[in-house]
C-alpha cells in the first residue's frame, strides 16, 4: 500500500475553555487533500501533534490506494486524451484526462466503476481498491481520422463500400455508348 502524504488546511483558533484553564485549547479544521488535489472525507490519519505554535504538521494517509487506468485501442494503442470518470453509487468521486492514454487517482478503499470515453466509444470496468491497482479499458477504436474515431470493422467498411464504388464506376463508363458515327458518305460515281 502507498503512503499518501495529504495536504492540510489548518485553521488553529484559542479558545478559553473557562476563566480557570491554564493551557490553551486549540480548534483544529482538516480538509484532507491527496497530492494531486482530490478531497478525502473517510482518511484514516495517525497523528502526533508537538506544540502547534507556527509549526506545519504533515499527515500520511494510511488507507489510500492508487488507481491506474490505461485506455487502449483495439490495436493495443493508448488512447490520448480519453475521458475517465471513477464512480462510486452511481456518483463520480473523481475524473481525468487521460494524457498519453493513462490516468491516475488516489481513492480510498471501496467498490468503483471506471468509465472511459473517446470520440463517441466508451467502456467499463470494475475495481474493488484494497490495495495499488492497475485496470485497462478497452475501447473500439482501431483508427482516428480527424475528430473521428472509427472500429476496424468500420474501416473495412468504408474500404470495400470505396471499392464497389470504383467498380460500379468503371462499369458506367464501359457501358456508356459510344458517340454515334456519321453515316458513310458515298463517293460520287464518275459518269462517262
């Protein structure tokens, strides 16, 4: 498992418990973050607080797991720029794009549906995170032309559909009669 270190957000105020308390009483707000910025509100933190006076205080996650998800073409290719959503319920707890065809997030243990979508194909998977985990997403996308994702099936399409255009094509103009010749002209006869 990944130790996770956390950004945190401390808000210290005193507070004056009652006129005969001698120490301070600190209020302490957390807004645990994960490296790259994703909220926690379950994180199981261990802490040991020394004298809080202007001192930062560095938290390590201990139930944080990393997810990787690659999202890869029929042809194996990773898919760059792939939109990736993490689900959790039914609810997305967290999305990405996914540079070079990968993304990463850090997720706290549970049961979640990745969605991958590029150019219209989309796919699926489920993870259970209880420890680092890795899951590729397959999509049907063989090529990409333009801003258009297409299958190979849909390649082999368009391929044999512009192959019988061609033949259809050379047949017209084969058949196509030809221009009608002038009638013979008779050479006149010499008369004698």
């Amino acid at each position: 498992m990944a130790t996770t270190l956390l950004a945190i957000t401390l808000a210290l105020s005193m507070v004056v418990a009652s006129a005969q308390a001698q120490d301070p009483v600190y209020e302490v707000k957390l807004r645990l973050l994960t490296k790259r910025g994703t909220p926690l509100a379950e994180a199981q933190v261990q802490v040991q607080l020394p004298n809080l006076a202007n001192e930062t205080v560095t938290l390590d996650a201990t139930n944080v797991y990393v997810l990787k998800v690659s999202v890869v073409g029929s042809a194996g290719q990773l898919l760059d720029g792939a939109a990736v959503a993490v689900l959790k319920d039914g609810y997305v707890v967290a999305s990405a794009t996914a540079r070079g065809g990968v993304a990463t997030f850090e997720l706290l243990p549970g049961d979640y549906t990745i969605e991958a979508a590029f150019l219209g194909k989309r796919g699926t998977a489920k993870v259970s995170m209880t420890t680092d985990y890795s899951v590729s997403i397959p999509l049907d996308v063989f090529m990409v032309i333009g801003n258009q994702a297409f299958s190979a099936s849909e390649v082999v399409l368009w391929i044999v559909l512009a192959i019988v255009i061609v033949i259809v094509l050379a047949r017209i103009r084969r058949k196509a009669p030809a221009p009608p010749t002038p009638p013979p002209t008779e050479a006149p006869t010499k008369t004698q």
